[in-house]
C-alpha cells in the first residue's frame, strides 16, 4: 500500500488510489469526497493518475461509500463502510472480504473505528455498536438520534469516541469499560440569543486536540467552537465563519488554529486564541467542501469535496501544491455524465448562434432601407 498516498471512497461505491511526488510523506485516506482523520508516516510516489483498487458492480445509494480506517497497525488493510452498513475489508493483492452489520434499511451507516480488534460503528440513527467477525454484536447502545459525526481520539486513547448531531450535543464516551459505554462529557447549550431564542444544536464535525482536554466543533450554523471537558460544558471560545454550514474541520499544526470549509466552498485558517480571527482563506475550490485534513508532519492541508478534485495547500503560504481531477481515472460513469451535460450545451450554443445572425441581417437591411 506504500505505492499509493491517498486513497479515495466514492458515491459510486470505489476505492480509488492516487500516488504523486510532491514534497509529501504521508498517507491519509478519502471518503466519499471525504478526507478521513488517520494520516501516518509514508512513502511517496508519483503515479500521476487515480486508480480504481475495486470493482462496483451496483450504483445506487446503498452503495455509496460513507466511511474508512485502516484495520491493522502496518496500514495495509483497509476498512471501508457503506450506506446500507456492510464493511468491506480491503487487502492488497487478496480478494476483498465483505462484512454485514444487522441492516436496519431505514438506518445509514456513518461512521467506523478499530478498538482492540472490534469494530466500532455509529448509524444516523444513534446506533452505536461494538462488534467483530467471529462473536458478532458484543455491544450496541444508543447515542441520541440525527447524529452527523462520531470521532475518535488518539490511538493511546482509542477507547474515547465522542458523537453530535442536530439537536444532539456533543457527547464524549468511554468504550474501555466491560459493561455499557460511559458517558464522560455532555455539552450544554449555549445562552439564548439577543432576542431570548434558543440557539439550536447542529453539530457537523468534530476534532479532538491531541494531547489535552480540548475539543472543536462545527456547527451548520456557521459557527465554530472550543470545548474544555475539565473546565465547563459550554464552549469557553466562538467564532463565527461566513454564513453557511461548516461541514468540516481540521487542527493544523499549531493546536489552536483550525482550517475549515463549508457548503459554499470557502475553505480558511482560524486562530481561535483570545476572540478568534481569520487568518487567511485558500482560493480554488468550487462547491461544497466535503473534509479538510491537515497533515501533523508537514505544514500542508488537502482538501476534497464536490467539483471532484483533490487540492493540496500550504497551509501559511496559502500556495497550492497539487491539483489533482479524480475524473483522470478509469471510470466511464463520470465521463458519461460529462456528455450528457455537454450536449444539451452545445445545441442551445448553435440556436443562439443562428438567432444573433437573423437578429442582425434585420438590423442591416432596415438600415439600408432607411439611408435610401
């Protein structure tokens, strides 16, 4: 897997690779547009196209790829969760192995961990559940209902996972114990707003800082937030970003700046120390963004989302390293839908065409006419 330096889940239910040579180290994994949260020392390469590493035989919306980690230390095994909540796991140069939770099809599965060899996985509708190949379920508890997100922390403190939602508050759980998860900290909402309203949770992503008792937030309320679990359970800091839901986040190398994008395709640096300020914003993208992930080796950010390209900053700088189109790979689907698109483009090109050329002879002869 050492070939590769990013590896890519799409709606269409593929694992896409891509290798490049550009002053980068690292490995992370995409998901569905997505840019998953485990990056390790790798090496590079340069490749220069995106490859598909498996076959999809379905399109439809079960098969949308929503979440991945790896499955073992060495990072050469991928786990990859679908929409309809089956898990394939993903072995080089070996046939890839499907797994299947207890499908429940009004549910969707969101996210997946490795704990002590048993997955961890969260659905939308709150169920989270412990479970391996060989003893099925072990565990399953509910974590409150409309949840968008569920993270967890470092690999010394695998066990902690912390979930939110819309109007479900950030939660921190504690997995190591025998019985059922606890809960080590809830969130409490903020104060009612200038006009005496509740202010509603809507919890889109969330960022554990390492080594310390802190937490970000983002909010589809634009807002982005600190939280200090040993200090009180409303945010000791608040920043506001833009005017449209903050779909991502990701602590740079400096834990008190974050790089975040949103549904409009702004992507910026925020400080959140004293009151918080922007420090800059990155230029390129188009469209949602879907993650941003920051490197904790290099000062770089990749960024991925729904104009189907992957970018790569300097996160001070703000110069952008690699620009990459994931329709350079083999896949005939988006090419389709490009001349479908196209198409229709060119047609109504021609007709407006014609129509200038008639417009104008008009004009034309009614100016002879009228000089005669």
């Amino acid at each position: 897997m050492a070939e590769y330096n990013i590896y890519v889940g799409t709606e269409t239910g593929y694992l896409k690779a891509l290798g490049f040579d550009i002053l980068i180290i690292w490995n992370m994994i995409v998901v569905t547009n997505r840019l998953h949260n485990l990056i390790e020392p790798g090496v590079s390469a340069s490749t220069g196209l995106w490859r598909n590493l498996n076959s999809s035989t379905k399109i439809d919306n079960s098969h949308v790829v929503k979440c991945m980690c790896w499955n073992n230390c060495d990072k050469s095994e991928i786990c990859i969760g679908y929409a309809n909540q089956e898990v394939l796991i993903y072995k080089e140069n070996e046939k890839p192995e499907f797994l299947s939770l207890c499908k429940d099809e009004s549910d969707t599965l969101i996210s997946i961990s490795k704990f002590d060899d048993n997955f961890v996985t969260c659905t939308e509708a709150g169920k989270l559940q412990i479970w391996n190949n060989c003893n099925g379920v072990k565990l399953e508890t509910s974590v409150g209902a409309n949840v968008n997100v569920m993270k967890q922390k470092c690999r010394e403190e695998a066990h902690i996972f912390a979930t939110g939602g819309k109007e479900n508050e950030l939660k921190i759980w504690d997995l190591a114990g025998q019985g059922q998860p606890t809960i080590l900290f809830t969130a409490k909402n903020v104060k009612n707003d200038w006009l005496d309203l509740r202010v509603p949770v809507y919890i889109c992503d969330v960022e554990f800082v390492p080594d310390s008792n802190l937490i970000f937030t983002s909010t589809g309320l634009h807002q982005v937030r600190l939280y200090d679990t040993k200090c009180q359970r409303r945010p000791i800091a608040e920043m506001l970003f833009e005017d449209t839901p903050i779909t991502t986040i990701s602590i740079a190398n400096s834990n008190k700046q974050i790089v975040v994008g949103n549904t409009r395709g702004v992507m910026g640096l925020l400080d959140m120390r004293g009151k918080g300020h922007l420090v800059h914003k990155f230029k390129g993208a188009n469209g949602a963004i879907k993650q941003v992930l920051c490197s904790p080796q290099q000062n770089i950010v990749a960024s991925c989302g729904l104009d189907r390209f992957l970018r790569i900053h300097d996160i001070q700088s703000k110069v952008l390293l690699h620009k990459e189109d994931k329709t350079t790979a083999d896949n005939d689907i988006w090419a389709k839908m490009e001349v479908v698109k196209t198409r229709p483009q060119e047609q109504t090109s021609c007709k407006k065409g014609k129509k200038l050329e008639q417009v104008n002879q008009f004009k034309n002869t009614r100016k002879r006419k009228l000089s005669e």
